[in-house]
C-alpha cells in the first residue's frame, strides 16, 4: 500500500524551479529631456561663454548717443561621475549550481541597467540642485521654485497654471510642454473632482510620434503640460518658501516635480557621458572567478534655469 504518509522518503519535499523571479522596473526616461554636448572632444571641464540682451535708449538730435555694454556670463561644466557596477562568480559557483548559465547572462543587463538608474537619478537632482533652495527662484517676474497650494502641501490644478505663467514670462515656447510628477501626486489629481482642462491623450502628438515617450507613464495632459510620472524624483525636500505673491509655505516631506518645455532648441539640462557604459570581463586565476564589470563617465547640470519650474509637494499624504 503506498501513501504519502508511509512513504515519504519517495516524495520530493522540496522542488527548485529552474525559472529567476526578478525585480519589477520602472521605465527611465530622464535622458530624453537632456542636450548632450558634441564639441566636449577631451578634458573634463567646458566653458560656455553666454550674452544677454541690449538696451534702448531716448535719444534726442544733435546729441551725443550713448553707448552701454552688453551683459556677458561664463556657465562652467565638469565631468564630476565615474561610475561602475561589477560582480563575479567563483568556479565553484558555476561547477554546482544548476542556474549558472541564466546567472551569468543576468549579470551585464543588470550593471547596465544599474548604471542607467544612476543616470537616471543624476539628471533629476542636478535639475533640482540648480535652483536655489528655500528661495522663489525669480525670474522676469516669475516664481519658478514653489510648495503646492493644495491642502497639506499637495499638487493643485492652479500650479499647473503658474508654472506656465513662469514659463511665459521668462520667454519660453509654450510647445513640448513636460511636467514630470511623483506618483503621489497622480494620486492626488486622480482623486479630485474639480479638476479643469484635463485630457487623457498626449497634447504634443509629435514626440508620441518621435518615439520620445516610449515607455513613459504619461498620466494626463492638464493646461497644456504633458504629466509624466516618475518615482526617480528627488526626496527630502524639506523647505519654506515664500512666493512673490502669498505667505511662506513649507514642506515636510517633499518631493520636487518639474515643468519646463521639451522643445529641442530650449532643453533645460545639457550633458555630456565622457564614456558610454563599457562592459569588460576576464578570468582571474589567482581568485579562481569570472570577473564583470561596467562603467561610464558622464555628468549634467541644469543650463536653462528660466526653462525649469520646480513645484514641491507633500508625498506623505496618500490615503
């Protein structure tokens, strides 16, 4: 008679599967957003000579016209990240495990995939680290760093409308208009009820048309802003800031959003990768291990800070 009971000894109590569960990720499209430099051919630091505008002035007949210089600026960029992400895996290791193979091809993906997320993260908070903190970032009569006006620090429709407003004034094309926002704040859109000029379909058909949006989480469009969402975005935004027009606002547990115009001519943030993600591998005999490992050189700032409007929110508020 045979049962399950008497003859456990025949049973294999433990089955391993020869499949690898891995981690869920988030699509990266930071790099979309960014100028990269082509006249960078060597060194680590380039100097970007800027000029700004003219005046006018009355003149009167028979006078003598005056004469005033043009204002002039320096914008400094350095290559300042070296990156790298490397395993290995001992003969050993290889010799008795029966997912070796699946293992293996696991390791380059993910370095790469690694240094991407870095990239990632990078352009985020050099955009954020422009501006300065605790301060209105004015521009041409524009606030362009804000707390959201919503009840406990959250996203409202009205930011949406003086981001643009920001952006206006400081004479940027009102096309390819981007807002980047954390899930908490599509969270907070989702669930109001008075919530204008909203569509569900991408309003520049041309960069879904471009491809620039593969991948990307769009939410909405709302005046005129294409809403993307990112959980990539700088935390610990922690600040007060008193607007132009209003009292001071603070954050306690903020996270920066950004609007800005993707428009190619105006990207607000220029980079340049020194060296792309390089993959090498060896044997290392005196370890007895195969060695990978990958790096990259690169490094963004933010080049356009009219081009940029950062609106910090509570992301503490979900319920």
């Amino acid at each position: 008679m045979f049962t399950a009971l008497n003859n456990e000894y025949l049973i294999r109590a433990n089955l391993w599967s020869a499949q690898l569960k891995e981690t869920l990720e988030e699509e990266l499209f930071a790099q979309n957003y960014v100028r990269y430099l082509t006249d960078f051919p060597d060194g680590d630091t380039l100097n970007i000579p800027s000029i700004g505008a003219m005046e006018v002035r009355d003149y009167s007949e028979d006078t003598q016209v005056q004469y005033t210089s043009m204002d002039t600026g320096n914008f400094t960029f350095t290559i300042d990240q070296y990156k790298s992400s490397a395993t290995y895996i001992t003969n050993k290791m290889k010799q008795d495990s029966y997912v070796m193979g699946e293992l293996v091809s696991s390791f380059v993906p993910k370095e790469r995939r690694a240094i991407a997320e870095a990239m990632e993260t990078r352009i985020w908070n050099r955009a954020n680290a422009g501006q300065t903190a605790s301060d209105p970032n004015l521009i041409n009569g524009g606030d362009h760093r804000l707390v959201g006006s919503g009840t406990n620090e959250v996203m409202s429709p009205k930011d949406f409308a003086l981001a643009k407003y920001a952006l206006r004034k400081a004479n940027v094309p009102m096309s390819n208009l981007i807002a980047v926002v954390d899930s908490s704040v599509e969270y907070e859109l989702s669930t109001q009820t008075n919530l204008l000029n909203f569509s569900s379909s991408p309003y520049w058909e041309g960069i879904v048309e471009t491809g620039l949006s593969n991948g990307m989480r769009f939410f909405a469009n709302i005046y005129g802003f294409d809403v993307y969402v990112s959980d990539w975005l700088p935390t610990s935004q922690n600040e007060t800031i008193t607007p132009t027009v209003g009292s001071a606002r603070s954050t306690l547990a903020g996270v920066a959003n950004f609007f800005f115009s993707a428009t190619p001519d105006v990207m607000p943030i220029i980079g340049a990768i020194r060296q792309p993600v390089q993959v090498d591998g060896e044997y290392n005999k005196d370890w007895q291990r195969e060695e990978f490992v990958t790096t990259s050189r690169y490094s963004y700032k933010l080049y356009r800070p009219e081009n940029m409007v950062v609106i910090l929110t509570d992301n503490d508020q979900v319920s």
